[in-house]
C-alpha cells in the first residue's frame, strides 16, 4: 500500500501534464451543472436545395442559426468534436469533395479546450453540391439528413443534434447569406438554372476553397546546426477552373527550391546521371492529354567529377514549374489527380532519397490535403493572395551567436547543465531538504549511504528518460511540460503539501519523501521521489540553456536523444553520486539536532515561495480558486494527523482519513467549482501584451506589440525592423533578460529611436503559431531573442540563452549598421549606373 501511494505521488505530476496535452471540457473533468445555458438554448437548423447550371446539380445548404454567446465548431476532422452532416442513403451522389462554410470559421484560442480550434459564430451556413439520383425530377425533389454538433459557451459544452429536410427553391428567392455561399461553391458557374443551350454549359472544377490550386511544403529537415528548413515547397494548379466541353485547361506544377538546393529534369541528361529525373503521372477526370509536359525554364546541365570521371545532370535551381494541357470531354465537372516523385539534392553536401508526393485537383480532390494552404503566386499570373503558411517559409536566414553544435559539445554541454540544476533557484527547495538526509546519512555504513544516492539518482534518471521518450516520440521539448495548467496546479498542491509536512503539520504518508517532525529517516523510496520532484522542478530552470542542444537532438537517432538526457541526469545527480563513493564528505556535516528542526521550518517558507512561482503561471481568474482547493487540502492532511495517532492500526487511520476527506471535500470541492465558475478570459501564455493603465509610467517599458505571423510578414514585406522576444512565464532566464537588457530606458530609447517594432511571443502555455518560428530559428523552447533588420533578404540575428545588456545593444547595432551599409551600396550602384 506505501509503495502504491509513493508512486501516485511521484508520478502525479507527470501523468497530469500528458493528459492535459489532449485538452478537456472542464480542467479536472468536473460534472457539468444540470441546468445550463447551454442545455436551454436552441439552434435553429433549415435545409434548402439550390438548382446549378449543370443538369442533374444541385447545391444543399444547411443553416445553422447559433444563440448569441454561444459558438459551435467546423468540420475540421482534427478537432475532439467537430460538425457533421449525415444524408439518407437514397442514391445521392457528393460532387464536392467537402462541405464549404460561410461565412468562414474564425481561428481562435478556445478556453473549454485550450487549444488554438475553427469555432463558428451567430448564423452560418454549410453548402455542398450534390447530384441527383437517376430519374429524379430536380422541382420536387427533397433531401433528408442530421447535423450533429458541440454547442458551447463559455463555461460549458453540450453534444446536439438536429434533423432536416430540404427542398428545392429557386435561386431569386435566395438571402444574401445563401446566395454568397451559393457563388462560393459555384464559383464563376451562372446564377440562372439553364434548362437549354445551344452550346456546351460551362461546367466547374472547383469542388473545395483548395481544389484549383494549393501549396504544400512536402518535407522538412535539419541543418547541421539544428535548425529546421524547408528545403522546397511545391504548388499544384488546374486553370481555369471553368470550362466548356472542348475548350482546354492547363495543370501546372511548380517547385520553388531553397538557396543551394537543385532538383532534376523529367529527363535524364546522359545515361550516366546520378541523380533521378522527375516523374510526373496524371489521372485526369473528364479530361484528355493535349502534347506532351513542358518544364518553365528548361534545365541546365551541372557537371559532378567524381573519382570514376563526370557526371552530367539536367539540373533546375530557385524554381521550375511544369505544364500539361488537356481538354475538357465531357459535360461535367472535371479534374486531375497524380504524382510527382522527384529528388533535391544540397549543392557540394549530399541529396535526400526521391519521394513522392501525390495530388488532387478540380473535381478529383476528394479529401483534404494535408498541409495545404492558399497559393502566394499563380503561375498563370491571377495575383497574390495572402498565405501566411507558405508566405514565411523562405523570408529568414538566420545568423546565430552561437557555435555549430557537434554530438561532443551536446554531450558535454547536456552534463554540464545537469551539473548546474543542483544550483538553480528552481530546485534549491528540494536540495535542501536533501541536505537534511545527507546530515541523517552521517555516521551510517558506506553501503546504505551509497545506496540511498543511488536511489535518487535513480528519480532523477527516471524523469530525464521520460523527457527523452516525449522527445523521441512526441518531438516535445522539456519545457512543455510546464505549458499545461493542470500540470502547475498539481505542482502547487504537491510542493503546497510538501512545505507543510516540513512545518510539522503533519507526516507524509510516503515513507521517507521528507523528514517528519519527529524523526529524520530517509528512505529508499524517499530517495527515489527527491531526485523526481528536483528534476522536474530544476526544468524550467535548465531547458532555456539547452534549447538548442535539444533542438539539434530532434534531428538525432533515439540512441542519442536517450544519451543526452541521460548524461543530462547523471550531471545532476553527480555531487550525490561522489558523496555515496566518498562518505567522508558526509561526516563533515553537522551532527543532527534542533537546528535540523529550525531548518526544516525555514525550508517549508521556501516551498511556499515555490508554490507563489507555480501559480503565476495560472491565469488571474483561477489563483483564488487554486487557493481555496490548497485551504482545503491543508484541512485535509491537518484532520489525516489528528484524528488517528501513528499508533493507530492501519484500518482506524483510512478510517480517520475517509473522515477528513469527508469534511475537507466541501472546501476542496469549491475550488474547483469556482474554476469552472471564473473561466478565464485570457489565460496565462495567450500571446497577449498587456496595455498600460492610465497614470503608468512607461517610459521604462517596452512597448511591446503582440506577437502575430500576419503581423511580423507584413513588417519583414515592408522591410521595418523588428525585434521579438520569445519568453515564457515560467522561463527564469527570459524574466532575467527583459529585467537586465530588455526593459532597460537605454535600449527602449535605441529601439525607438530606429524605428524598431518589439513584438513579444508569449510561450507560457502551448501554441503552434509561437513553436513553428522558435524551430525556424533554431530552438523548440524559450529563451529566444531575434533580431530582423530592415530589408527582405537581410540575415535574422538571434541570441540564445542569458544574455546582458551589453550584448544585445550591439547586435542591434549591428543590425542598423548592416542596413545603413546596403542602403549605402545600393545607392553607390545606382550612382554608377547613372
């Protein structure tokens, strides 16, 4: 039974922040309230069919008319719940390949499951294009189905559905509503049901926003120095997406390769070319081949010496776009799927085996592509539309201050950092109640001393391969763990119960974890859970040195990845490790006495000191909540001590226990109840920026912008300076860095003096906008401070880790000097040329 309950305790940290990375409807999964505004609201749902241009289509839409202050959710099949649509089985046939929405979901964060999800809002419609069932009459035809949604507020969420019946309705009595996601669907197809013509209808192939065209990154590597780069990105278009039977449409491929990277033609240059030509194969619909493929440029021949003589290739650098024309056969909506398996190699480095990637156009697109995302540049010279995913992708070459990272200095920088937890603020708690088991330890035999400090070693190596799991497995960093807010809360109830065991309340019930009041044992297990609660309190300490170690260790085999956190441990498990080979050092310590009691005490300030630094890292709305549930929890442990005596047989005190839960439960029960009750409006690591109140004095504070990927395009597209600071509230370096560099009037006067945008990407909790830019820069964790000079093809300078003020006032020196040095030559140029 003690080892059970020293396992819940050791592993109760870990366990809550894996399960809150799946989010939830309520934080600790508490019963939703009976009666809720949810429960008693209604949403009207209606169904119409709405005739096309093309016999025998017709498009449905189901409105959904959504109370105010509520929302429900799209149909993107990555959410917990999302909308769906279920038809009768009647010979109906889809010829769209998904459901359109309008007007569009809006992407938000969701505070019911805290995560970045599409919620929809007031009245929205869903509308597909459907053909009919063979010998229907398209006047008096109906469709019936089911709409099946997530209807929430604020504070809770609630499973519904709904049936419909739809019937056709001609398009002049459509509202704006339904005619705008009429022509959203039916693109450039007539508003007018044709019933004859004298020639062909136009039929369309767009089936989805993506089906004419979208841009996919298909693969994404590593550098030597661990930064992530996309070393190519390819678009696939289908133009134009109307067309009469007879007339021709045009496919379009086009690779756009990144600096030092070539791919090869559909040709090979000489029998003797190394590298693999590309193939491209088309699956038309409703469509035949017209010529043969073009490539727009064509390739050139780059010749390899290699040791058996030269080696031609049809090489294409930057970008190559290959065309197929073809011709529309029949009157109905047409499309193309396919293939293109090709190779890139990295100029005077090595090449990446061929892959193949597969794709969908017009009406062939039947499911969602993953990854797309809105061409940024038609081939075929449509315009530019904003596409943020693919938009940032080749904008930033980065410059950083540190040196390449090799598997010897990963090796010996994870030791080195595991040698300095044992100092940091973060675990000093732990470490001092450590020192109580070592002054215990002396005098005791060699044997058991050692044996004890193997045992927290052993915590500690326990945690640090978990780390190495979630690293190999899940590609999670070891601060993420710290971006769960059910994680900080149970880190605070455990350290909260931990301080109060050293102030005498009462005795832990896990032998050993502690030493009680009255005696000062320690024991194998209490060993064991030492070394897992330092651990995981040191991480958020130690991570930002290591962040970009650990990045490169993302690119690395598991044996590695495993290898570096376990020297990781085994760095701050080694004063412990040379105290159980030397005893020695032990007896140096003083003798156990009162002073150990007094210690003890002022110890357990220190856990309430950490207790204060975990919850503010919980939103504003929950730290009373969070504080009432800790009254409750003390209550409870204080009943657990003086109800039953240790003399007490084990039945009288579970009996004693089952009491104090019984009259602690009510106080324990309102915290979470006022949880549910104060949802918060923003949550601790929204990326979110503070205004500053009337009557503040700001001018010794940045004035930072929140951080925003549409923002910082615009800014890097309008060639501005920007300098943002990737921070966490549980990142000790980072808050040492603003204190110190940052928020200093100097470099304030600096920034605005230049005319510097500061922007702030608030990582406190997780978000894949915030992660995507730190490994584009070359770490997965925070600390990070990047600096973008002015001008598109400037290099970005970033700086890693602690750092002063010193420092980053001349890397934004640099930065404006560099700028002031090309607008300088390009003015020289231009003199030249005149």
């Amino acid at each position: 039974m003690r080892s059970l309950l020293a396992g819940l305790v050791s592993l109760f940290c870990l366990a809550s922040s894996v399960t809150a990375q799946d989010g939830g409807l309520n934080l600790f999964q508490l019963q939703t309230p009976a009666v809720s505004q949810v429960t008693a609201s209604k949403v009207e749902i209606g169904a119409i069919l709405v005739p096309t241009t093309q016999a025998g289509i017709v498009q449905l839409q189901v409105r959904m008319i959504i109370p105010e202050g509520m929302n429900s959710y799209s149909m993107d099949p990555s959410f917990a719940k999302p909308t769906k649509i279920a038809l009768e089985e009647t010979g109906w046939k889809m010829v769209d390949g998904a459901y359109g929405i309008t007007p569009p979901p809006k992407k938000e964060h969701d505070d019911n499951f805290d995560k970045v999800v599409e919620k929809l809002f007031g009245t929205v419609i869903f509308s597909r294009r459907m053909a009919l069932p063979a010998g229907v009459d398209p006047a008096s035809v109906t469709l019936k189905g089911e709409i099946h949604y997530l209807l929430c507020d604020k504070d809770n969420c609630l499973p519904k559905k709904a049936s419909f019946t739809a019937s056709v309705v001609a398009t002049k009595k459509l509202d704006a509503l339904e005619e705008e996601a009429f022509r959203a669907t039916e693109a450039a197809v007539s508003m007018t049901p044709v019933e004859t013509k004298e020639e062909p209808a136009p039929v369309s192939t767009v089936t989805s926003p993506l089906a004419s065209g979208y841009e996919i990154v298909p693969q994404k590597i590593r550098n030597s120095a661990g930064v992530q780069i996309e070393p190519v990105r390819i678009q696939f278009e289908l133009s134009p997406a109307t067309a009469t039977v007879g007339e021709t449409v045009t496919v379009a491929i086009t690779m756009t390769l990144a600096d030092k990277w070539s791919t090869y033609g559909l040709e090979k240059a000489a029998e003797n070319q190394i590298e693999m030509p590309t193939v491209i194969s088309f699956t038309p619909s409703h469509l035949a081949a017209v010529g043969g493929m073009v490539s727009v440029p064509q390739p050139e021949v780059v010749i390899t010496r290699l040791q058996d003589g030269d080696h031609p290739s049809n090489s294409h650098v930057k970008q190559v776009s290959w065309t197929q024309e073809f011709q529309v056969t029949d009157n109905a909506p047409f499309g193309v799927s396919g293939s293109i398996r090709y190779q890139i190699c990295e100029k005077e480095k090595s090449c990446l085996p061929p892959k193949t990637v597969k794709f969908q156009l017009g009406s062939a697109q039947q499911e969602s592509i993953a990854g797309a995302s809105p061409i940024v540049r038609s081939y075929f010279g449509k315009g530019e539309h904003d596409s943020l995913q693919s938009a940032a992708t080749p904008m930033f070459t980065v410059e950083s201050t540190g040196e390449e990272t090799t598997l010897w200095s990963a090796m010996a920088t994870a030791f080195l950092a595991g040698l300095l937890m044992n100092i940091m603020p973060c675990v000093l708690p732990v470490l001092a109640i450590k020192i109580l088991s070592f002054v215990q330890q002396a005098g005791e035999k060699r044997s058991r001393i050692l044996a004890l400090n193997l045992a927290y070693t052993g915590g500690v190596l326990a945690v640090f391969m978990l780390f190495a799991f979630l690293s190999v497995i899940l590609g999670q960093s070891m601060g993420a763990v710290f971006q769960s807010t059910p994680f900080m809360i149970g880190m605070a109830a455990v350290v909260f119960v931990m301080g109060l065991s050293l102030f005498g309340v009462f005795e832990l019930p896990v032998p050993g974890i502690i030493p009680s009041a009255g005696h000062h044992q320690e024991g194998y297990l209490g060993a064991i859970n030492t070394g897992v609660i330092a651990t995981i309190l040191g991480t958020p300490c130690i991570a930002p040195f290591v962040a970009t170690v650990f990045t490169w260790g993302l690119s690395q085999p598991p044996v590695i990845v495993f290898g570096m956190f376990g020297l990781m441990g085994l760095g701050m498990a080694f004063p412990f490790i040379v105290t159980g080979l030397v005893p020695s050092l032990v007896n140096r310590l003083p003798r156990p006495g009162n002073w150990m009691v007094k210690f003890k005490q002022f110890t357990g300030f220190v856990m309430m000191g950490t207790v204060i630094w975990l919850l503010f890292n919980v939103a504003m709305e929950w730290r009373v909540p969070v504080l009432v549930m800790l009254l409750g929890l003390a209550l409870f442990v204080w009943l657990c001590a003086n109800l039953t005596t240790p003399a007490d047989r084990m039945f009288r005190r579970l009996v004693g226990c089952v009491g104090a839960g019984l009259i602690s439960f009510p106080v324990i029960w309102a915290g979470f109840w006022l949880m549910q009750e104060f949802t918060p409006s923003s949550l601790a690591g929204q990326n979110t920026v503070a205004a500053a109140e009337p009557g503040d004095d700001v001018h010794h504070k940045m004035p930072w912008e929140p951080f925003s990927e549409d923002m910082l395009i615009q800014l890097r597209q309008a060639g501005k300076p920007v300098l943002i600071d990737f921070t966490a509230n549980w990142c000790v370096i980072c808050k040492i860095n603003e204190k110190i560099a940052l928020d200093r009037q100097e470099t304030i006067e600096f920034v605005k003096a230049h005319n510097i945008v500061p922007m702030m990407a608030d990582f406190t909790k997780e978000n894949p906008e915030i992660l995507k830019y730190l490994r584009m820069f070359g770490q997965d964790s925070v600390p990070l401070t990047v600096i973008i000079p002015p001008g598109k093809e400037s290099k970005v300078i970033a700086i890693r880790g602690q750092y002063t003020k010193g420092i980053l006032m001349d890397k934004l020196k640099e930065a404006v000097d560099a700028s002031a040095a090309r607008t300088a030559d390009r003015n020289s140029i231009t003199s030249a040329v005149r």
